[in-house]
C-alpha cells in the first residue's frame, strides 16, 4: 500500500525543537494550504513532524515560510481519528 503526500503552504506556528530518549532531534509544526482544485476552495490545517536532520531544517524555519512537504500520514495516537505528517522531504519557497 502506498502513503505518500505532497502538498505545499505556510507554516502557521512551530513548536519547540525536543528531543526523543536516544536523543533524536523532533520537530513539530502547523501547516496552513489552500488552493483552488475544480473551482473548489481546498483549505486544512494539518500538523507535521520531522525527525534527525529534517527536524533541524524545519525547526530553522519561522511562521509565516511557504513549504513544499512530502511524507507520510498517520493518527496522532493510537485511538485518534485525527491525522498528522512525518516529513522526509523539505523544499522552502521564495
């Protein structure tokens, strides 16, 4: 089965860098996107995480930076319907 998601917007906020018990770097961020897709107004909030070095170049980054993301989806727990990103491909835009 595939998971695989790409999808480009503006990080609303970023949480402080922490770190995992082996002592990876994670990082944690809100993701705004809209576009326009058949005329149709495409709006979500979604929640991204990174961890080892792409933690460190999305935890560089400010509110307010328009990225392109890629990775995969999962729930945020394990009785949770609500879903977030683990990034593993990073592209900043001007």
């Amino acid at each position: 089965m595939n998971n695989r998601l790409v999808i480009d917007g503006e990080i609303l906020s970023l949480e402080p860098e922490r770190f995992s018990p082996a002592g990876i770097p994670i990082a944690k961020a809100t993701l705004k996107h809209e576009s326009r897709q058949s005329g149709q107004l495409m709006q979500c909030e979604l929640t991204i995480a990174a961890q080892g070095e792409m933690a460190r170049k999305l935890s560089g980054l400010s509110p307010g930076s328009q990225i392109t993301v890629s990775g995969a989806i999962t729930r945020t727990g394990q009785n949770s319907r609500t879903v977030m990103m683990w990034i593993n491909q990073l592209t900043t835009k001007i």
